[in-house]
C-alpha cells in the first residue's frame, strides 16, 4: 500500500487527486494539508469535499513537519502556489518523504533551492509543470518538430482560467525551453514575452509565448512553427483536470521506486526520454 500526504487537499486539483486516490486498489490517502491556519482545521477531508468521511482529518500548512512525521506517507503530492510548495518540498525532504509536484511558477533560484534539497535527503521526486499524458506526448513531439524545422518561426499561445495566477504557464515555458534546447538558443535572450506597440520585425531567434486568461479554460497550449508559405501547428487542449490526476496516479507509481536524489519529469514517468 503506498499511504500518501496531499498538500492543498480542499482545493479544486486537491479535491480530484484525493479522489482518484481512493479509487485505486494500492494507495491510501493518510494525510490532508491546508493553508495555514486553515478555517477547515480538523474537519474530515472526505466531509469537506463532500464525499463522506474518509477518516482523514484537515491539518494546516504550519503543522506539516508534525504531521509527516506522525502519519508517516510514502509520497507527498503538492498542487499548490510555487512560495510555499518551496518550504513543502524542502520539509517532506528532510522528512524523508518522496515527492509527486505539479505546482508551476518556480524561479530558477527556487528550482536550485528544491534540487539541493531532494539531492542532499536523497528522496525521489517527479516534479512537473504538467503531468498530463497528452502534454508530455505534446512536448515530444515539439521537440523533435524544432529539430527538423529549425529556421522556422516559433509561437506559444496559452490559454487558462481567469483564476490562475502564475503567467505565463509553466506548461507554456516548459515547451519554450524544450525548443530553445534544442535550437541551441538561450531562452532568456530570445524570449518575447506578449507584443505592443512598434516593435519592429521579428527576428529570426525569437520565440514569441503569449498567455490568455479567462471563464473557465482548463488549459490550451498551442505552438505554431510558422514558415514562408505554411505553417505547422501543434496543440493539446485540457478538457477536464482529470487529465492532469491521471498523470499524477502514474507519477506516484513511478516515484516509489525511482532513482533516490534525483528530480524526475513526467518523460522519466512515461518512458518519453
């Protein structure tokens, strides 16, 4: 049984995942976290979401080392906001806890920061800007679009709910630095973040990443290889978050047995790599 800790538990992804969980034959969810300070402090996760008692109670973010020690999980899955994912990472670590990360927005500092961490406990992790199946089949196949059209030019246009905070995605920055690699060009130097007013022609390195937000858009990727006379365009649409605990279920599979002190990526999971 792999017994399993999920931080932002009465959340819209929390909510799913810990659903799914209970569905599958060989997990248990032993652990909700919370915000801290929580208004559902001690309140049973299953009532809370609406299901029924599950016998799991709420716990605040400010109780987490407490309670990992206490329940003890295998693996901690975080869908929360990037500043506290990072102090979540770095407890369940040292807690010796493996980890499951689907949060986005994390700035490279704070990516070096969750790296030392995971490396220096040797924990396993899977840490993921999107843990959709489809995404992960769309980023191998933009990768070996821009190997074969490289001097075409590259547009990535998002699109989410009006509730998300982080812009642009992670997916959408995920899938320009899959093509930056592997045209040998530097994301930071050629990145063009939206455009307004007269900003002259595009140059040829450009990678254009444009994000929409609004209604209820679960997630559109799309990345256009635009060249004179034709286009190519690639695009994964997210119908359902359930697309995205789908991927989670494989990746808590995956984690328990991955390499110890290495960060993984949702290729490592489906064998894409």
């Amino acid at each position: 049984m792999i017994n399993i800790a999920v931080t932002g538990a009465c959340g819209r992804m929390g909510s799913k995942i810990i659903k799914t969980i209970l569905e599958q034959e060989e997990m248990n969810v032993v652990a909700a976290i919370e915000s801290p300070n929580t208004p559902f402090e001690g309140k049973d996760v299953g009532e809370v979401m609406g299901i029924g008692e599950i016998g799991v109670k709420v716990n605040g973010a400010e109780k987490l080392k407490e309670v990992l020690q206490t329940k003890q999980p295998q693996v901690l899955v975080d869908f929360t906001v990037a500043g506290a994912a990072v102090n979540t990472i770095k407890t369940s670590s040292e807690c010796g806890i493996n980890l499951v990360v689907g949060t986005t927005g994390f700035s490279n500092e704070e990516m070096k920061e969750i790296s030392s961490a995971i490396e220096k406990n040797q924990v396993r992790a899977v840490i993921a800007p999107n843990m959709a199946v489809g995404v992960n089949v769309f980023f191998k196949i933009i990768k070996d679009l821009a190997a074969i059209i490289g001097d075409y030019d590259v547009e990535i246009i998002e699109a989410h709910h009006r509730h998300k905070k982080d812009a642009p995605s992670g997916t959408a920055v995920k899938a320009a630095e899959i093509i930056a690699n592997e045209l040998n060009r530097n994301l930071n130097e050629v990145a063009v973040y939206g455009r307004k007013g007269i900003v002259g022609e595009r140059t040829n390195g450009e990678i254009g990443i444009h994000a929409v937000r609004g209604g209820d858009i679960v997630g559109d990727h799309t990345v256009i290889f635009a060249g004179e006379g034709e286009r190519i365009e690639i695009v994964h649409r997210a119908q359902s978050r359930q697309s995205f605990v789908t991927g989670v279920i494989k990746a808590i599979r995956y984690v328990v047995t991955a390499k110890k002190g290495y960060v993984s990526d949702m290729a490592d999971v489906l064998g894409l790599n």
